[in-house]
C-alpha cells in the first residue's frame, strides 16, 4: 500500500510539467471552461486499498466512460439478444464518425463509438420515459461507487444538447434503419444527460472495481456481473475503449482502458485493481493525453499489463 501510494505519486510528479501539452475538448462549451491543469490519479484495489493523488477527489464530466456502464446494463436487461443491435469489433475511425454507419446498414460496430453507446442507450430507454432512465442510470452509478453523492451537471448536458448536431445525425440515421426504436429527442436527452454524470477519479476506480475482481464488487460484496460478463467487458474495453487510439493505448498501456472526452480514463487490472485518471488536455483521438501517459508509466512500472 505504501509501495503503492509512492509508486501513484511519483507517476503524478513526473507527468505534471506535461498537462499544457493535450486540447480540451471545446466542441462541447461548457467542457471548454475546464482548467488544462487539473490533474488526479486513483488506484482502487480489490483487497479494499484506495490510494489517491492530485486531484483525484474532484468531479468531472466522465463523457464516455459512462457507455461503459450503460452497456453493463444494456446486457443485463437484454443479454445476447443486444448483439443485434450492436457489433463488437473495433472501429479504427473516430468517435463520431459517421461513414462507417452507412456502409454496415446502421448497426454500429462497437457499444463504446457514439453510435454505438446511442444504440445501447435505446435499449436502456426501452419500457421507461427518458426520466426514469436518467434516474436509473444515476442510481446505478450510486449503487457501484456505493456512494449517493453522485450528480448529473445539467449545464454539461443542456452545452451538448445545444451543439451536439453529429449525435443527432446519427441518431436520425439509426433510426432510419430501425436500429432504435425511441425518437432521437428522446434518446439523446438521456444519452446527454449520462455522459453529464460528474463524478471524482476516486469515485470512479471504486465504480470500475467489480471488473478487476469477476464481476463482484469487492468492497460492498455486491455481484454486479457474472465473471463471464465481467471478462467480456473487459476485452470491449480493450478492443474498442479508445476508439481508433485503442491500437495504441493497448500497445503502451496493456490494460483494458475506458476514455472520456471530460478527459478521464478508467482502466481495470484483472485481479488487481482499477484505475482512474483525469487530465482534461486530450490528444488528437480524443483521449487524455496525460492520463494515457500516467496509465502507461503506472502500468509498466508496476507490471500491470495483462500481456505478461
Ligand atoms: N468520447 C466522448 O467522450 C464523447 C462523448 C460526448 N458526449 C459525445 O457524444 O460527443
């Protein structure tokens, strides 16, 4: 644990002088407002160790990383039967690229591309109005970090709501070929409203932890998965968490690895532990810059990469 906690700090140290290197993501404004500076870092263990640097107890706009967890229970309310709707092979082309959708007739290759994580939000919506999603999305991320402080910034979710055209685009586009079955109003106002969730790096490593340890989340002795479901979110995570930087982000960092556009990565260590990071200057594939370099140093140094 000290070990540990050493290891986590000087990794933080080391990457400080690097934080003005990355962009935030201005395509949504009110992202644009977050200082480049911010920094944190949290490793929360399976045997209950949560070791936290920087400014790691701050909340942040997770983005992205929240498909992850809508996709968790996208499969647990509909199982296999949610691979119709949705592929499982990485899309080697940007978050929001559109291109891609039309060539494979509406069905988005991957949960984690915006297309994709729009697809799975239908099916979270479906039987229940927009409200009572956004609620049971909210509680769910309650219910994992075992914490209800947990909040949506709702000038985070009206910012992409207001500009947010592409998602709409594709959300339109799906809805064409029948690929949703909500209106895309409806499905965008929870789709913005999920990636609005704010929450710390403390927060989230504690969220990610039933991953690290086969689908049982260690500190609350709750069973969120299978451990079959909980490897093969894992292997998402890795094929697919990055978009077309999930090549390099398993060739450097080696571990399965979700990323916001807010600027934070969560990342698992099988057995291990999860990982948190937040930095919000992102490089040009739209994820930390500096997170995926603080989760390279962390996992190299410590031996963490699931490739021996
Ligand atoms: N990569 C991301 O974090 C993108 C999420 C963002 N809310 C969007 O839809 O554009």
């Amino acid at each position: 644990m000290e070990d540990l906690k050493q290891l986590v700090e000087a990794v933080h140290r080391e990457l400080g002088s690097k934080l003005e290197e990355g962009k935030v993501a201005d395509y949504i404004p009110q992202l644009a407002k977050v200082p480049l500076k911010k920094f944190g870092i949290a490793v929360a263990t399976v045997e209950g160790d949560l070791v936290t640097v920087g400014d790691a107890e701050e909340a942040f706009s997770i983005q992205s990383i929240s498909k992850l967890f809508t996709l968790t229970m996208a499969l647990g309310r509909w199982g296999e039967r949610l691979w119709a709707r949705v592929d499982r092979e990485p899309s080697g082309s940007r978050f929001n690229s559109i291109v891609q959708l039309e060539h494979e007739h509406g069905k988005p290759r991957n949960p984690f591309i915006n297309a994709g994580a729009i697809a799975v939000t239908d099916a979270v919506l479906s039987g229940s109005q927009p409200k009572e999603a956004i609620g049971s999305i909210l509680r769910f991320m309650r219910f994992l970090a075992a914490d209800d402080d947990i909040t949506i910034d709702p000038r985070v979710a009206r910012s992409e709501q207001a500009t947010g055209h592409r998602n709409f685009a594709l959300a339109h586009f799906m809805r064409s070929f029948d690929v949703i079955e909500h209106p895309p109003a409806e499905v965008l106002g929870v789709y913005f409203h999920q990636c609005a969730i704010a929450m710390s790096c403390a927060q989230l490593a504690r969220s990610g932890l039933f991953l690290a340890a086969e689908g049982r989340n260690p500190l609350t002795g709750h069973r969120v998965v299978s451990a079959a479901r909980a490897r093969r979110l894992n292997s998402m995570m890795m094929m697919c968490g990055h978009y077309d930087g999930a090549g390099d982000f398993a060739f450097r960092v080696g571990l399965p690895g979700k990323s916001g556009v807010g600027g934070g990565i969560l990342a698992i260590v099988p057995g291990k532990a999860a990982v948190a990071v937040w930095s919000p200057g992102l490089d040009a594939n739209g994820n930390s810059h500096v997170g995926t370099a603080a989760l390279e140093l962390l996992a190299r140094r410590a031996g963490w990469s699931v490739f021996g």
